[in-house]
C-alpha cells in the first residue's frame, strides 16, 4: 500500500479548500475526484469508452496555490497538542502532524490494498473496509478535514450538538446548485443541478428536508439527484449514528450514464462520509474507491474528479453548519 500521492505534478487550490497536506515527502503533488464509479461485470464498456469518459470528465486539482475562493483559515495554525488530539488513533508521522497544524487537512492515495485508516470513526471502519475488499479497485481516494465548530455550539449540550449535526446533514435540498472547480474550464461548475428526498415507490414527488427531534440510531434515505455530468439518478443513504459521529453510505440505485455510455450499474458506486466531533472541532473524513485504466492519464484524472466531488460535499456541510 501506498501512501500520499504522485509526485511531480501541481495543482491549484480547490474552491474553500486550503493547502493539500503532502503525505509524501516529495514536492508538489496532486490529486483529483467526481463519484465513484466500478464497472461492474453486468455492464463493461469497452476500454475505449471508459478511456473517453475519464478522459471527457472535468477534472480537479488541488497544490499550494490559490485559486477559486480560499477556505478560511482564522482557525490555522492548529496547535500540536490539538493537531494530536484530533488525529489521536489515525496513524500518521510527525511531518504528517506538522502538515495537519499547517492546513487542517490529510489526503491518502492508495492501490489495491487500502485501509481507511484516515477514518475518525471506528465503529464505520469495519463496513467500510469489508465494502473496499468486496469491490475490486486500483484507486482509493482518502480526505480528512477538520473545522471549527461555530461558537454557537459551545453553549450546547453534546446531544444537542449531534442534533444540530444530524439536522444539518439532513438538508438535502440544498445540494442543488453546490459547486466544485472545475480545471478543464478554469472556473466553478454546478455539481447538482436538482436534490431532494423521495419515496421510492413515488420518485416524482418531492419530500421535503426532514428535521428531527432527536437523532435515530439508523436511518434509510433515498434521494433523487440530477448531476451536470452523470444526469438523473436515485441514490440509497444508510445512516448510521453513534456516540462519536455519524457514518453516511452512499450507493447509487439507478443504471449511471455519461451520455449515451452506461458506466455503473446499481449498488456499483459507493462513498462514505464520516462527521466526528473531538476538541471543538468537527472532523469531515470522506472516501470512495474505484477502478480506472492506468494508460493515457486515465487515472490521474480519475483521481481529480473523485476527489472534487468529496470536496464539493465538504464544502456544502461545513457551509450549512456555519451559516445555520
């Protein structure tokens, strides 16, 4: 297993994102994301087809440089007995923690053998390694993120912060019209273009965001979502709470299509996000897996657009929770 990423390439700071952490110890490096996407046995394009919808894919970037709207670092430098205390049973070395003060951020790239040890929350660590061994995949994408909760929240019990958290993250409406950088056309792109809850037996009507009294142990959502680059889809969550946080599996329930080319059948893309609470400070960890050629850039660029796409998400969360 390797960890960081390759070396020898730049990219620009993605929209609300700050420095990458480098988990490597070579210059600048870069990574990239859209969803995951498996071709599945049930329906293989031709390697042809795959080559031109990677290749086609509006990729991402992220280096040192800014570019877009930089993420706000009043709250950087983190302390390293905070730095420590937020990354407390993540296996990380002390350049990693020094990197982590500097940014608030940790990236992992990695091949076939992958753990999600960036992950904060180990009762999700199990499912998600299982689902990880289950898929067959050359390219595992890792992010964990820490933010500052708002000032608000110092005035709230702890069951009242995981409402709020769990609320927040309920508000799947406001997806539409998220953004992410897009490097192929140097400026923002929409991500959604439509988001809401549904019935699944009634999936042209529209539920409203649900809010909670208090939080459910576990929780089952289908949402329909049309993507700028992946069109209309429905999507299950399986959301599971915990003392620690909350673990959020995300499968897709529809045929996927880029164009007229099917590129996932259902249950074949798969991410998982992870919100944990430790020192004031919420921890975003997000990860998807995924198959693509090694020739021609392919997974490069593979990689750039999965990433923009846990990015995108992280924007949209941490958005919510400082405006609301």
């Amino acid at each position: 297993m390797t960890s960081g990423a390759p070396s020898g390439k730049h990219y620009p700071l993605l929209h609300n994102l700050p420095p990458v952490i480098r988990l490597a110890e070579e210059s600048p490096v870069s990574y990239t994301h859209t969803t995951m996407i498996v071709f599945s046995k049930a329906i293989r394009p031709s390697l042809l087809f795959i080559c031109l919808i990677l290749w086609l894919l509006p990729s991402v970037v992220v280096s040192q440089e800014s570019q877009g709207q930089p993420r706000p670092d009043f709250f950087l430098p983190l302390t390293r007995e905070t730095a420590q205390v937020l990354l407390s049973g993540i296996p990380v070395t002390d350049s990693q923690i020094e990197e982590f003060m500097t940014t608030g951020m940790l990236i992992r790239l990695d091949s076939e053998n992958a753990h999600p040890d960036l992950n904060p929350l180990p009762q999700a660590t199990a499912d998600i390694r299982q689902a990880w061994e289950s898929n067959p995949g050359n390219i595992t994408i890792q992010t964990l993120i820490a933010y500052p909760l708002p000032k608000r929240f110092a005035t709230l019990t702890e069951e009242e912060i995981r409402l709020r958290l769990y609320n927040t993250f309920s508000r799947y409406s406001t997806m539409a019209g998220i953004e992410y950088w897009s490097e192929s056309r140097q400026r923002m792109r929409t991500f959604y273009i439509d988001s809401y809850r549904i019935n699944p037996d009634f999936p042209d009507r529209p539920l409203p965001d649900a809010t909670y009294q208090q939080v459910p142990p576990k929780e089952y959502v289908t949402l329909r979502q049309r993507d700028a680059s992946f069109g209309d889809n429905r999507y299950r969550l399986t959301i599971n709470n915990y003392p620690e946080g909350i673990h959020a599996r995300i499968e897709n329930l529809t045929t996927m299509w880029y164009k007229i080319l099917p590129i996932a059948e259902p249950q074949g893309v798969r991410m998982d996000l992870c919100l944990s609470i430790k020192d004031s400070y919420l921890l975003f960890f997000g990860s998807t897996r995924l198959q693509a050629p090694g020739i021609f850039g392919i997974r490069d660029r593979a990689e750039d657009s999965f990433f923009n796409r846990l990015i995108a998400l992280y924007n949209w969360y941490t958005g919510l929770l400082t405006e609301n």
